[in-house]
C-alpha cells in the first residue's frame, strides 16, 4: 500500500473527462459570482460593530475627577463655589479652582473643529481622540483694557463618587460669612465650556460642553439635573478608555429679590451600571476561513448539480442531441 | 430482487462515481488529503467545543417588580471592639424603623488571636432575670432614679441601664449600682475589653432605599430621631477597624461579583465613621436546567470620615456624627437578566456540515489545480527533451 493510496480526491485523466462548452461557461460565471460573494464576506468580516454590555461596577470606588471650565458674567471675587454631597461634606471649591478675570464674550476663542458631535459613535476615533493630550486651555490674561465684567472658572478637581450638588453662587447670597455682593453686579449669565467627569478628554463632547445661557434678571437659578453613567469604550485593538457619560436635564427659575439664591447648580447622580462598549467585528479570523470555505465549497458543489439537473432536462426535451450512451454504469 | 429495484433509482444518482480504473492517484493528493483531514479535524473540535460551551447573555430591563423583599447576607469581624457595644440597627426610607434587630443576627465573641470563645443568637441582652435564690422572691430593684419601665423594677443591670436611656442620662458608672455589681457587669466588661466581635447572620428587609448600620452603644427612639448611647466611649474612641468576609444581597449567581467580599479596613483608631453607598441593581439569572433565581448585585461607593475634628487652635469639637459601619442602599430602577446560553443543535450540525463539505470542496479544487499544472509541467519538459 503506497502513500498515494490515501488520495481522496479522484482524479480522471483528461482522455476520460468530457468537456462541455456550457460547463465552461458554467464554470466562468461560477468564478464571477463566487468572486462577488467572497469579497461580500470579507467586507462583512472588515465591518465593525458596536457591541453594548452592561457591567454592574466591581471595583469600591472612592474620589472621581470632576472638570469645570465655565464663565460667569460676573467679577471673581463676587462668586463662590461649593460641592456638597449625600455625605454630608461640604467643599469649598473657591480656591481649588482656577479664576480669571475675563470678558463675556459667546464666541469661543477655542477653536473646537475637532471635536465630535452629533455623529455615529465611532469608538476607534473616541480612543484615539482621547490619547490626543491636551490640557485645558489656560486663559491668558487680556491686556490694554482692565475692566473685566466675568470671571473664568476653570480646573478640576476630586470629590467622593456619590451624588452631589456643585454650586456657583453669589458670595453673600446662600452661604454665611461672604460679603454681601450687590445686587446689580449679580448676573448668572454663564457659558459652560467643559463639564466632565473622570478624566479630562477635551475632544470628548459631554452634553453640556459649548452650551450658554443668559440670565434675564439678578435673581436667576439654574439647575442642571445630571445622571451619569460610567462608560468603558474598547476598540478592536483592545485599547480601554474609560469615562463617564451623561445625560442632562435643565430648569431655570426667577425669584423675587431675596426670595431664593441665585447660582448655578449641578446636581449629579451616578447610575450603577457601567456601560461597556466593545467595538468588533461580527465574527472571528477563523471564523471567516470556515465560512470562506464553505461558501466556495457549497457553491461549486451546487452549481455543478444544476448544471446537470439543467442538462438532462435539455435533453429530456431534444434527445437527439443527447451524448450517445452505450452502456448504463 | 432487492438489486433490481435499487437499480430504478440509479438515475437519481447525485455522487456518481469514477471507475477505479480511471482514477489517478498521487501522493501530492494524499498530502492534500491529509492536509484538508488534519484541518477538518481541528475546525471540528473548535466547532464542538463552541457547542458545549455555554454562554452568559445579559439584557437590560426595567426592574417591574413589586413588594419585593430582600436579604441582606452578611459576615463582619470587628478586631477590636467586644460584642457587647455593638449594635445593629436597620432603617428604611419607607417608615419601617427596625431597632435592634434581631432577626437570625449572630454575634460571636472573638479572643484576640481570632479564634472563637463564645456564640450567641443576638437577643435583647440581659434580659433574663436575676437568679430568684440570690434575691428574695418579691424583689424589686431600684432604678437609681431613672424612669421606671411598666413593671416598676429594675430587676437586672440591663434594666437600670435602659431606664438610664429612657430617661437620657449616660450610663457611665455601673460600678455604683447594686444590680451590677451583683451581676457582675464591669468583670464582663473587663473580661470582654480585649475581646473583638463577629456579626453574621441575614437580614430580610423590603426593597427600598434604606441603611444599615452596626455602631456602639444601645440605640433607642427619642423624638423620632434615632440615637445612640455612646456617651461612655467618647473619651476613649473605638477601633472601627472591620473586616467584611461577605456581603450579598441575594443568592450567589455566576458573572456576579461582590465588590465588598473580603474587604479589610485597618488601622481606624479614634472615632471613624464609614459610610458605604452601596446601589442595588437587581438581577435575574436563567439558568439552563434549573428555575431561574431572582436576586442583586451593587457597586459602591466608600467613604469614611474621622470624627476626631481639631480646628486650627487644637480644640476637638464634638463629633458631629455617630461612629460606625453604615451600608446606605439605594434600588436601581434597571434589572439585569442573564440567560445561560448554548448553541442549537441543528445549528453545530450546519457548522458541521459547512466545514466537512466546504474544506473537502476547496481541498479537492486546490488538488485538481496541482495536479494539472504538474501534469502540464512534465509534458512541456518531455516536449523540450523531444525538440
């Protein structure tokens, strides 16, 4: 027994095979339409998809990052901010935060082409515009003219991952202890620029970035209601970045003088559910090789059957022309 | 006969065989076949495999459950505060203020070294009476000016300890009252001052938004605010170092994990608040062959606080605050559900069939290719050797 014996696949001396102008045809059109299908598949294969997992955090958090960078129609030394959380704690934030005297103005210096808004999520853009480094912008002061009307609140800063209220009010109004501001100073006319949690990814997009509001009297309150979901996006070459969506709701309100605190104010919330999103594609390289095989496997074998199924119904119908059979096998 | 009939189906015949006559075999066929086999043989084993192999599908729903309960399972050491300062208390938002629980809570004295000494079902302590034979039958003891309860007497040191409560004076010197010193409260106290203390056992509360806490000293409700009696360990302040062994809330099912198993926190002399938010998430798990069981899991948030507060001259104020180990629990509105998973059968016998069919296909193609371009080959050679 030679090794040769184990050939499975018969092969038939070309004196023994009789060749068809239709099954050559056949086998070209065969070609084409298997070409077609192949390319179909390893576009498939290329395609990428958003793959959505829910994760309930299994990690004991403790502090989370929070990024502010908002100007206020009004001086420096006229506002205060304050965190105060569940617990109890209460952080005077006035002097961990950058203040700079400004101008008001509602078109953004930042040029923020780069930034993502509104379109699909695409997560291998989202990691790499996340590794781009980039600080928060530092405002430089503005020479020649001196009378600046707003102040620039900038920074970050850390505050226990539990649900809080960030406040900027005016000194004077709502907490003991500040002098008295007046009253005509008070404008809580504000432009949001950053308003993010974790991290600071400046080409991140949160809902509240690039967002004003003007204030219509001295005594306005805004309050935004934020929940946030913390995020995990991974990209199909495994690279993590982790950071924290929300959503936002909104609500202003006009009281009478010395009827309530005007300010801004940021009440946030954190959901337990991480959201996990995984970019990859609908199936393995193995995967792929398996359906490949198949398919081309599957097709040859099918075609050929049709084309004999074909040929005996044509010549069902003209024996004539049917080859000559001399003897039944 | 049986010969004859089959031979009307001989038309039907989709594999028609080649004559072994006309076939050429080669060893390059072989080695393809081999190959293709050793090939076949591998993708079938991943393919099986892949069947087996079960797998975790989790959804998200809106949790739609009503008047649900939920058990709270838990196993805490504390190195070294003595069992009888403790106290478990369970609050929930809805009104339902549970003091002293003693609902199937164990407290286990614990030697220094860790080992046990001494297990007890948290009852109401010292509520048995004294020994009748020691004090006369119709004894009733005094309450050393404190509020009487109902019956009038205070029989037991734990008595006169409550009536002490009720009437909101601290109970710092036992060593002064009959009932104590008879009983010998402050050698408990001493024996015990050493000793640490493990609270374990399950808790069954309704599924709101609740805490539970487990500080010093006996809690009671004095207009409707809850406080504890922890005047007499003030001065000294209290190790809240804890270790939690285990912490759940409902049954163990896979792909869920207690962030809080295991979770050592030392060296917390003084007076230290921890506070823990804890945000219960509930959880369905469908199991493949068993009923599916309903129960949570959390995340959390920790947060302790030293209620030791020195302001800049050195003075230390008043805590403003109870030490302890508080578990804050807030429901989630969203459900998780797992389904375990496992491939359908006809869908392994396609897989099956695609890559037995499809690699002996390709196979095949690839050995006829071979085979004609050597045969080409030899018969071009064999064309020049003629010229």
């Amino acid at each position: 027994m030679q090794f040769k014996e184990f050939d499975a696949f018969p092969k038939v001396e070309s004196g023994f095979v009789k060749r068809t102008g239709s099954g050559g045809i056949l086998t070209l059109i065969i070609s084409a339409v298997l070409c077609i299908l192949v390319f179909g598949e390893i576009a498939d294969y290329m395609k990428l998809r958003n793959e959505y997992n829910f994760i309930v955090d299994p990690l004991i958090n403790h502090e989370l990052q929070i990024n502010v960078d908002i100007t206020v129609a009004m001086p420096c030394d006229a506002l205060t901010v304050d965190l105060r959380d569940i617990a109890n704690v209460q952080l005077s934030l006035s002097d961990k935060l950058h203040k700079i005297p400004t101008h008001f103005t509602l078109s953004s210096g930042v040029s923020r082409t780069d930034k993502m808004r509104d379109q699909p999520l695409n997560v291998k853009q989202l990691v790499r515009a996340a590794s781009r480094n980039a600080a928060l912008a530092q405002a430089s002061k503005q020479k020649g003219n001196e009378d600046f009307k707003a102040c620039r609140i900038f920074g970050s800063f850390e505050s226990n991952k539990l649900s809080s209220n960030l406040h900027i009010m005016a000194a004077g109004h709502g907490y003991f202890g500040t002098p008295h501001t007046d009253h005509n100073v008070m404008n809580m006319t504000h432009k949001i620029d950053e308003f993010s949690f974790g991290e600071l990814y400046p080409t991140i997009v949160n809902p509240l970035d690039d967002s004003f509001e003007i204030s219509e009297t001295a005594f306005e309150a805004f309050q935004y209601f934020i929940v946030v979901v913390p995020t995990i996006y991974v990209d199909r070459y495994k690279n993590r970045l982790m950071t924290n969506q929300y959503s936002v709701s909104e609500y202003r309100r006009a009281y009478d003088e010395h009827q309530g605190f005007p300010g801004l104010f940021f009440k946030y919330d954190f959901e337990p559910l991480t959201v996990m999103i995984t970019e990859e594609s609908s199936m393995s390289f193995g995967h792929l090789l398996v359906r490949l095989a198949g398919l081309v496997g599957g097709y040859y074998v099918t075609a050929g059957m049709a084309h004999k199924v074909l040929s005996a119904i044509y010549y069902w119908f003209r024996p004539e022309q049917a080859p000559l059979r001399k003897h039944n096998v | 006969m049986v010969k004859s009939s089959l031979s009307r189906f001989k038309s039907f015949d989709a594999y028609a065989k080649t004559l072994d006559d006309f076939r050429v075999k080669t060893s390059t066929g072989a080695a393809v076949t081999f190959l293709s086999a050793f090939i076949i043989l591998v993708l079938l084993i991943g393919e099986f495999l892949d069947y087996r192999s079960v797998r975790i599908e989790s959804s998200l729903i809106v949790d739609g459950g009503r008047k649900e309960k939920m058990s709270i399972d838990f196993d805490i050491t504390f190195p070294k505060i003595p069992c009888y300062i403790l106290t478990l208390d369970v609050m929930d938002v809805a009104g339902e203020h549970q003091s002293d629980i003693t609902h199937s809570v164990y407290k286990v004295q614990l030697a220094p070294d860790g080992t046990e000494i001494k297990r007890e079902r948290s009852q109401n302590l010292g509520n048995t009476g004294p020994d009748p034979k020691e004090v006369g039958e119709n004894y009733c003891g005094d309450c050393g000016g404190a509020a009487r309860p109902e019956s009038g007497c205070c029989n037991t040191c734990e008595d006169v300890r409550q009536a002490y409560v009720r009437s909101g004076w601290s109970f710092n010197h036992p060593e002064g009252i009959e009932q104590c010193v008879r009983e010998g409260y402050m050698e408990k106290m001493k024996e015990q001052a050493n000793q640490g203390c493990r609270v374990h056992g399950m808790l069954t509360v309704n599924k709101v938004t609740g805490n539970f806490h487990i500080a010093p000293g006996r809690s009671f409700q004095n207009a409707n605010m809850h406080v504890h009696d922890i005047q007499q360990y003030l001065e000294h302040g209290l190790d809240f170092s804890h270790h939690i062994r285990r912490l759940t809330f409902g049954q163990h099912v896979p792909n869920v994990q207690n962030p809080l198993d295991d979770q050592h926190v030392d060296g917390a002399e003084g007076l230290y608040m921890f506070q823990y938010y804890i945000k219960v998430v509930g959880t369905t798990h469908h199991y493949m062959n068993k009923p599916p069981v309903r129960t949570n899991q959390y995340s959390v948030t920790q947060f302790n606080r030293n209620l030791h507060y020195k302001d800049e001259h050195g003075r230390v104020h008043q805590p403003n605050g109870l030490p302890g180990v508080f578990f804050n629990f807030d429901i989630s509105p969203m459900m998780v559900v797992q389904v375990e998973e496992r491939k359908s059968f006809t869908s392994f016998l396609t897989g099956v069939c695609a890559i037995v069919g499809g690699i002996f296909t390709v196979a095949s193609i690839i050995d006829g290719a071979i085979w004609r371009a050597e045969r080409t080959l030899k018969r071009k050679m064999e064309l020049g050797k003629a010229l």
